[in-house]
C-alpha cells in the first residue's frame, strides 16, 4: 500500500496529540504532590551544583587586599617590571581553554 498524501491523515495532528497526553501524565503526580494550582521545577544535580559555585564566587571578594599591597609599592617606585613572555602565555592558555 502506498501513502500519497499524509496530511490527509493528520498524522501530525495525532503525533501532537500523543505528546499532549504523555506530557500530561508525566507531569500528573508533580501536580498532586504540590496542589493542582501550584508549577513545579525540578532542578538538575548540575544546576544545583552550578547554583553553589555561583554562591561562592559572588560571595568572595572582587580585590584581594594582600595582592593589592605588594604590587603597590614596585608600582609607586616605577620599579615594576612586567613579563610580557608570561602575560603572553597566559592570555594564549586562557585562549585554548575557553574552546
């Protein structure tokens, strides 16, 4: 048998309905545990992890005060001296990681 023309069967509209109705019974027991009027959101291990370290980060301060102390008397004194081999490699690793 050869199917010419399968919109005439409203197989998408079928397809859609099936997933409608899954849907619905996948998220049925989610609803009665939090009430019928209440949405739910389920948070991955990864997102709860990601929302830690995120915590962490904007909780540690922006300038480090004892970093800050021993550059800023080399800096002063016109005596500090940059190592551009190093900055290069650093911004060069930074490079590689972010691919």
């Amino acid at each position: 048998m050869k199917i010419a023309d399968v919109k005439s069967l409203e197989v998408e509209q079928l397809a859609t309905k099936q997933a409608e109705v899954v849907g619905t019974a996948q998220a049925a027991p989610l609803r009665e545990e939090a009430g019928a009027n209440e949405d739910v959101i389920q948070l991955s291990p990864q997102s709860r992890l990601l929302q830690k370290a995120s915590a962490v980060v904007y909780q540690a301060p922006e300038v480090r005060p004892e970093k800050v102390a021993a550059l800023q008397e080399p800096v002063q004194k016109g005596t500090y001296v940059v190592d551009s081999k190093k900055v290069a490699n650093s911004l060069i690793a930074e490079l590689i990681q972010e691919k």
